[in-house]
C-alpha cells in the first residue's frame, strides 16, 4: 500500500504476537493507539525513543518515524523494519511485531530490584 | 572542605528545540548560553553559577557526565590523589576543557558513569540579585524550579553473578569523597545485598543516589520545588504541555520528598522533587529499607514499584 501523508487518516494496525488490530490516526503514535487496547504488559515507557521498552518490528505497511535513540535502533535496524512505537506515526495500514518487553512483574524480582 | 553539592549534569537529547521547550517552558529553568558546537546551558533562578544543566544534541538519550562542585581549587588536588590512591584512573583537564568550568578531575565511577569535580565556574547569580531580594522573581516559565537537586544513577545488579555496582561506588563516594550515606535498601535470602543507596555532601538527605537495574544508566535528574502545592501545580502544568508522567505527585518513603517523575523529550527521566525531607548530618543514623517494604520506599503511598521504575531509563554514558 502507498503512504498516504494526510495527517487526518485513521489507520488499522495489526499486531501480530497477539492477533489483535486497532485504529490509529496518522497524527498518533502507534504506542498511543495500541494503550487504547487498555491491554496490561503494553511496553509502555517514556515515549520519547530514549528508553527503547517500545520496541517494534514492521513488517508490512509505511511509517514515518521521528527522532529515535541510536542506542535503542541501530541504522542497520531502521532498514530491517525495527522502530520504537513511540515515534512511529501511520501512513497506511500496518502490521507489526512487538519487540520489546518490559521486566516481568514485581513478584518475579529475586533481589528487589532486579 | 572537599565536594560541596552537585554542579550540573550533561543530557544528551534527540531534539534540541523540542527540549528547550521542555527545560524551559515546563520545568523553568533559565538560558544562559550556547556554544558553537550546539549545547545549551541553563541554570534555575535561584543558582548562582552559570549552569547546573547541559543539554547535548545527540543521537542517543542519556547521560553524558555528572559533575560536583568543591570547595577549594586544593581540594582538587588532595581529591586527585585520593581517587589515584583507591585505584582509580583520574585525569586532570585544564581549565575551559569542562565548559565554563576551571581546572577539573575526570574520573569514571566504579559503575560506569563519567564524574567531574570542579572548584570554580562562570558566575551569574540569581533572578533575585543579592541586595534586598525578593523571595521570587516575576517572569517564570513553567515549574519554576530553583535548582538541580540530585540524581539518581542506575547500576548493575546481578547477584547471582556476584555484580553489584551499588555497593561498588557507594563505597567509593563513601571512602573518597566523602559523601555520607543516608538511606539504603537491603535485599536477598540474608538481608545483606546492599540494591540502592542514597548520599549526601550537603544537608540534605541526598546529592546522589544508586539504584540496582539490569545495566548502567541515567535513572533520572531532579529539580527543587519548595512545597507540595508547587508539586501539584508542576503537575498541572505538564499535562498541560502533554509531558509524559510516569509518576503522579505522590511522596517518597525514602528521603520523605515529594515527587514527580516525568520524562523529557528525549525519553531521559525527570523528577521535581520538594520539600527538604529531614537534616541529615554526620552523625545520623542510617536508614535501612528492607526487601517487603521496598515498594513503600520509593512510593509511600502506593506500596509498589512501578513497572517503570527498574525497566523505563536511558544511557548513563
Ligand atoms: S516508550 Fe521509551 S522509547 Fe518508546
Ligand atoms: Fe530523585
């Protein structure tokens, strides 16, 4: 599919790990729409591609993506579809992989905070 | 004698403007300058020194280095030769190398993070001025916050691979500069794996602190509020810049502070942080935080860590 820059477009956006799909407008950031899902163990963090919890991979549909941590995507990534969700904005309809996970829960840490 | 308080931190971020927006409409803190090479300097109305915050255009997040202020041009000297003593590689950098600083020690933490000590740096004084002063000036931006307060660094922790960069540079602070520790968090089967620490030069209950995590980091840096109804409106006025709040204002168990964190654009972490906790002095007792109650120390009021809190940070070097 084509990208499409109208910044007013609703897109759908597949995720593929858990099957689900939901609508994400050309002006939202995809980590943004998937919270909508109001769905526990979203990698959700600082939404400013500083800390790279959100970590997808694209795998078909067109993106366009703004300032990202170099320390999180490397350029070879970008190439191969890697991005952080957070700086991700809707083009046209996207499918994509989850990639980052945040640590498992409080009861799964052995020394407090590890 | 010796470190007095922290001097400034060097962030790198993504988008210079987009933090400028951030470090002066929303936490309201002060330009003072910008050098050829595209880094920012600003200091909170009530410091005195030039800058206690450098922003860096980069493209990673993080952290590039943290610096103290001591007392005395000697103490660099007398420093010098203690950290050489304790094994540790150090530098000396001539004066202007650390920007508008004079001469300085650069050294590395025993946990990785870049460390600076400096004894002088440009002055430019407060909003208030010195004579007759008001206890605020008109004009700012934001938060207004006052000052840099501390920051919280993050180290690794693998006790099952017998790492623990806490204990490593608390011992180090402790031992070579003199830094007292105030609180700490004790965890595993015994009780005795030393996961956070926080310290202090100034009367405060910290200038630093070390959490345990799975790798080095900048976990966040905190500006001074006076009180809690300042808190809340530095909340108010980050929802109304849609900063992302990883945490509401809610007080710490440890330190007692009243907080918020928040993240930049640049996905660093901040913290306004009010109210002076408690006097910590050289004769106070250490605090001890156990395993169980963890969760109450650093948010008193919900108990629990966040998942945030040990998984949501950016680069300390
Ligand atoms: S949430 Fe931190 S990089 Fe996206
Ligand atoms: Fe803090």
């Amino acid at each position: 599919m084509a990208a499409d820059m109208d910044p007013t477009k609703r897109w759908t956006i597949h995720i593929r790990d858990t099957d689900e799909h939901y609508d994400c407008d050309a002006g939202q950031h995809l980590l943004k729409g998937m919270l909508q899902l109001g769905r526990k163990g979203i990698p959700s963090g600082c939404h400013g591609g500083g800390c790279g919890v959100c970590k997808i991979r694209i795998v078909s549909g067109e993106v366009e993506t703004i300032t990202m941590s170099r320390a999180h995507v490397s350029e070879e990534e970008q190439q191969q579809g890697y991005a952080l969700a957070c700086r991700c904005f809707p083009r046209s309809d996207v499918s994509l992989d989850v990639v980052g996970k945040m640590q498992k829960t409080v009861c799964k840490r052995r020394y407090g905070f590890v | 004698m010796g470190v007095m308080r922290i001097g400034h931190i060097n962030i790198r971020v993504l988008d210079m403007p987009a933090a400028l927006k951030h470090y002066e409409d929303v936490l309201g803190l002060i330009r003072t300058d910008e050098d050829s090479a595209g880094n920012v300097y600003l200091k909170g109305w009530d410091e005195w020194d030039k800058y206690s915050v450098m922003l860096s255009p980069a493209d990673r997040a993080g952290m590039n280095h943290i610096a103290y202020k001591v007392e005395n041009d000697a103490d660099l000297d007398t420093l010098k030769k203690r950290i050489a003593d304790y094994g540790t590689d150090v530098e000396e950098v001539p004066a202007g190398q650390l920007p508008y600083c004079g001469r300085a020690l650069r050294f590395w933490l025993p946990s990785g993070h870049l460390m600076y000590l400096y004894a002088e740096k440009d002055f430019v004084g407060k909003s208030v001025g010195t004579t007759n002063p008001e206890p605020w000036p008109d004009g700012l931006k934001g938060a207004g916050a006052h000052w840099l307060d501390h920051a919280l660094l993050m180290c690794e922790l693998d006790p099952e691979r017998g790492v623990n960069k806490v204990a490593e540079a608390t011992k180090f602070m402790k031992e070579v500069l003199d830094f007292r520790l105030c609180e700490q968090v004790m965890v595993g089967p015994d009780g005795d794996i030393q996961a956070a620490t926080w310290m202090a030069r100034t009367s405060t209950p910290h200038d630093i602190a070390f959490v345990g995590g799975p790798k080095m980091g900048l976990h966040h840096c905190a500006f001074f509020l006076d009180e809690w109804n300042d808190v809340l409106k530095a909340a108010d006025i980050m929802a109304k810049h849609k900063v992302k709040i990883d945490v509401t204002p809610q007080r710490h168990g440890i330190t007692r502070g009243y907080t918020i964190y928040f993240f930049d654009p640049s996905g660093n972490r901040n913290e306004t942080f009010a109210g002076l906790g408690y006097l910590s002095q050289p004769d106070m007792p250490v605090i001890t935080w156990t395993e169980e109650e963890l969760g109450r120390g650093i948010f008193y009021h919900t108990g629990e860590l966040n998942e945030a809190f040990t998984t949501v940070y950016t680069e300390g070097a």
